[in-house]
C-alpha cells in the first residue's frame, strides 16, 4: 500500500480542515499541517496504520517522504 495510502490518509486530513499550504517536505519526512488536536482518535489509529504519527505542529510520515 503506497499511493493508495497516501490518497486515503489525505482524504482524512482533508475531514479536519483544507489548508492553503497542507503538506511540507524535508529530510525524508512528510508533514501535514492539520493539529492532531482536531483529528478523531479513531482517525489517529486508522492514519498510524497508514504512518503518519502526530507532532507538535501537525502529522508527520517516514513512509511518504522525499526519498
């Protein structure tokens, strides 16, 4: 699961808010800019199975980043 993940993940942000600038990508990790504070608990697990994990400022991903 690779671009379908990625497609399914965004389509949950996209449930929290739509953000001019949703997505910033640096040294291999791929962060969202929507606040985990928004987002369902079973939206967390279902985007941790997916691999995004939640940060300080949005979600962050190893598994969809610039590499």
């Amino acid at each position: 699961m690779a671009l379908s993940g990625l497609v399914e993940a965004l389509n949950i942000f996209l449930k929290y808010g739509d953000p001019a600038h949703p997505t910033h990508c640096e040294h291999d990790e791929l962060s969202v800019c929507v606040a985990p504070s928004l987002v369902s608990a079973e939206d967390r697990r279902r985007l941790e199975e997916l691999g995004f994990l939640p940060g300080d400022e949005g979600f962050k991903s190893f598994r969809y980043g610039s590499a």
